[in-house]
DNA sequence: AACCAGGACACAA
DNA sequence: TTGTGTCATGGT
C-alpha cells in the first residue's frame, strides 16, 4: 500500500515539521509535502493520528514510524522537564511539540548550511541543493517535483563555485570538505551511533564548519541524544529572558546553567525553549 | 534601511 | 581563557 495511518495523541505536526529542526517539508493542500531517503512523503494531521501516503507502495512501514517518532511517550518526557515557570509556559505554548530521528549526513549537511542563516533561507538553500544535485524522485501525480539529498559522494564531486551558486556563500568550503572527508572514509558517521554523547560530539566537531552548536543539532536530531542541548542565539535568549530577568550572567555561564538544570531530556526541553521563543508574540 | 539570522574560526589580548 | 573581526546572503 502506499498509505498507512499511525494513531498517536499529543503529535503537533505543523510544531514538529515547522521548528527547525528540519528543512525539507512545505505545507500545500492542508498538508505536508517532504522527502525522507527516497521516498516522496504527504502527512496530515488528524485528531486521532497522522496519515502518510507515499507515491510508490510501501511494504514495511517502519522507517516512517522511527523519523516520526510516534512511539515515545511524550507525556513522560514532560514530566521530566524542570517543574519552573519558564519550562511551564513553554510546555504549555508548544504541546504536541516532537523531536525527529533523521539521517544523519543530511542533518549534519543541513546544519554546517544553517549557521547565521534564518530558518526560511536555510530552506531554501537546501531546496537549490536537492534539485541541484539530488536524485529525482517519484511524486504523487500534480505535485511538486520532489529529490533526494544529495550523497555526500555526490556533493565531494562538486566545484566550490557549484555549491556557492546554491546561494550558501561562506559555508561552501566547510560543507564541500566535509562532504570530502566522509566520502573517503575518514568517519563513518553509523559507528557514532554506538558511542557516549562526549565521544560523539568530539567526532562531529572535527568536521570543518561544524562547532559545538551545529554537533548538538547533530547528535539530539540524527541520533537521538538526548542529553545534546544545542544552544543559538534564540536559546540563549529563552535564558536570558526566561530564567536571568535581573541578572545578565555571561554566556559562559548560560551554557553551565543549561548542562545541569534540564533534566534527562534536556534535548527536548531544549526544542520546546527555541520553539517557543520563536513563535511567541513579542517581547 | 539598519539590523540580524538554529556559527565557526583565526587571532589578539 | 574571553573578546573581536570576518565570512555571504537576504528576511524582517
């Protein structure tokens, strides 16, 4: 079949597929149009679930279920959260707010394109990458041609000038080298998944372009680390707002206050912070 | 029309 | 260790 429903409360889609976390997915027609490895995907969000169609059978559904995440019990992540009044009004702002599990060469490419870079333009550099350089993909008659991403072989195959012409400006050297270094084998980006949170991100954070901020990305979007808590300028501004009103502690310090203070699923609080600030009214 | 965006990096002090 | 300039592009 090429149509599967998952029943699942508590799931925000537009939260979830909206919340930078990924960039490949457009709303049109009352639903979400995006790519997951190399199937064209539609989701709509229904009261009881989500409903997936794809535009070629599907036998085994799995691969869905997993980026979705919809068999984590989200309710227990909640509780876990902090029990202040910041992480209260936040919870409370973004219910149904989810974490993905994506592929992580896409996410790693995708987050060394984000860096100084607005959400929406992000998109769009990926949208001219994927076209550009990605395999064309079968999509449901009268919609929108869909592609790959590109393999990091693929991208290793480029000129600099090929990807600067996608509009990434100085993040061209960093994504074409990284791209490199993983097409000749210099780190199989699988074998982190077996690895401690540290160990991980000390890998990841050898890449060019890719500093702690982008790592953290990296490890709680691709892998699932939970303990990963990527920390941007709207993060630092939930801190600052939400937590140090009065005070105006360094950044340095922020960073020390958030590896202690979220709890076993900082990575989710995390997503809910950046979710919330980004999408609240003002101050 | 300035200001800023899911930063990283080299270099100065 | 912490601070500053630079990188490229375009949204708000």
């Amino acid at each position: 079949m090429n149509e599967t429903f998952f029943p699942v409360r508590d799931y925000d889609l537009s939260a979830t597929l909206s919340s930078g976390q990924a960039f490949r997915w457009r709303f049109a027609d009352a639903a979400w149009e995006g790519v997951i490895g190399e199937y064209w995907v539609q989701l709509s969000q229904r009261p009881d679930g989500i409903a997936a169609r794809t535009a070629i059978p599907v036998t085994d559904w799995n691969w869905l279920r997993h980026y979705l995440q919809v068999d984590v019990d989200l309710g227990a992540i909640l509780l876990s959260f902090p029990d202040d009044a910041p992480m209260r009004e936040a919870v409370l702002a973004c219910r149904g707010l989810r974490l993905l599990r994506q592929e992580p060469w896409e996410c790693l490419a995708s987050f060394i394109l984000s860096s100084t870079k607005q959400i929406v333009q992000i998109q769009q550099i990926i949208a001219l990458l994927c076209e550009r350089f990605g395999k064309p993909l079968i999509v449901s008659p009268g919609h929108a041609p869909a592609f790959a991403f590109p393999t990091a072989e693929r991208l290793a195959a480029c000129a600099e000038a090929d990807l600067r012409g996608c509009k990434m400006g100085f993040r061209a050297p960093n994504l074409l080298a990284t791209a490199k270094l993983l097409a000749a084998g210099e780190l199989n980006l699988e074998s982190l998944r077996t690895r401690t949170t540290a160990e991980a991100r000390a890998e990841l954070m050898d890449l060019p372009g890719v500093g702690r901020k982008i790592a953290d990305c990296v490890l709680l979007f691709a892998y699932g680390f939970q303990d990963a808590f990527p920390v941007d300028v709207w993060v630092l501004k939930a801190l600052k707002q939400l937590y140090f009103a009065k005070r105006r502690p360094a950044d340095r310090k922020l960073r020390e206050f958030a590896d202690t203070h979220f709890g076993s699923n900082a990575g989710y609080a995390q997503q809910y912070l950046f979710h919330y600030m980004r999408t609240k009214r003002n101050p």
